[in-house]
C-alpha cells in the first residue's frame, strides 16, 4: 500500500509538491498560500507547478483524496488480517494513531479545508470517509457486544476526534503519545455500550 505523499529521497516530484503543499495548507491555510510558496517551498517558480498539477484547488483534492484512500485501504487491511475482534479494533487505533502522529499536516488540513475542496472532489473524499467509517463500526459493532450501528457509529467519529487531536497536542514524545492515545482510544470504545 502506497504511503500518502512520500516525503524525502524516494518522494516524486508531484509528492514533493503535495507534502510542501500540505505543510503550507497546515499552518497557513488553503487561501493564504499563493502557487509561488508552494513553488518556492520545492524549489521551483510558481508557474511550474502548472506542470504537475493543473491548479491549487487540483492539490488539494488530489492530497485529501489520496490521504482518504490509504485509510480506507489500510482500516480495510488491517480489519481482514486481524484475528478476533479485539485485535481488529486495536489494530485499527494503531494505524490511525499512528497516520496522525507521521502526518499532522495532513490531518489538519482534511479538518479545515474540506470545504475548500471542489464538488466532485468533496463528493470523492466524502464517499472514501464513509467508507473507512464502515470499517470501523463493523469492528466495533464485532468487539463491543450490544453496541448497535449507530452507537458504533458515533463512537468512530469520536475517536477520530480524539486521536486527529494530534497536531494540538504534541507535549509528549510521539511514542509515548501514541500509547496513551491508544490507552484512550481503545477505553472509550470499550466504554461505548
């Protein structure tokens, strides 16, 4: 499964672009970042970006459609290969847990700027969401004996809450981070019933 927007050596010049754009996106916000930061972000004029991408609003739903489908495609994963279902569900909050704390700008920017997004591309994020939120409730609905759909659902949403708390709350390590939102992560779905 491909990584979202690779960074470094191994990073195409298109995911150079994506991961610079994210970072920018982050901190500054999708409207208060021009095509010439993004350039000079990665060592190129602005108009050059054009080559790779036919606009700023195409990087922007080209990185929340790429980060939505490697959570789908990884929640799918790890729901399959699991053993029982409470390996299933902690599986899950690791993978989660751990996509939050390697790309907090990814998880920042899906959080403001969704709405930014054009139509089609708002409506190709949103059914990959859906979907990587059916992988959840099932696994919650499989570990939490009486949790009933809706129940399982709201407890999904709530734990992404939790855990895409990340980019505001980095006063510890991230491995220490990472256990204690999996402590709390996995105590409250635990606790949904």
């Amino acid at each position: 499964m491909p990584t979202p927007l690779v960074q470094g050596d191994k990073a195409s010049r298109r995911e150079q672009i994506l991961a610079a754009a994210a970072e920018l996106f982050a901190r500054h916000g999708f409207h208060g970042v021009g095509i010439d930061d993004i350039g000079a972000a990665v060592g190129i004029s602005g108009p050059a970006l054009y080559r790779h991408f036919k606009s700023k609003d195409a990087m922007l739903g080209e990185m929340l459609s790429t980060i939505s489908q490697y959570l789908l495609d990884g929640g799918t994963t790890r729901a399959a290969e699991a053993g029982d279902p409470d390996d299933t569900l902690t599986e899950l909050v690791r993978f989660h847990v751990d996509f939050a704390l390697e790309h907090p700008a990814l998880i920042t920017v899906q959080e403001r700027n969704l709405a930014n997004l054009t139509d089609a591309d708002r409506k190709q994020v949103r059914a990959l969401q859906r979907r990587y939120v059916e992988v959840w409730v099932q696994a919650i609905r499989d570990a939490v004996p009486g949790v009933d759909e809706t129940h399982a659902r709201s407890s999904a949403h709530a734990v992404f809450g939790l855990i895409n708390s990340t980019p505001h709350n980095r006063y510890l390590g991230d491995a220490e981070l990472a256990v204690l939102l999996g402590h709390l992560a996995l105590g409250a779905l635990r606790a949904a019933r």
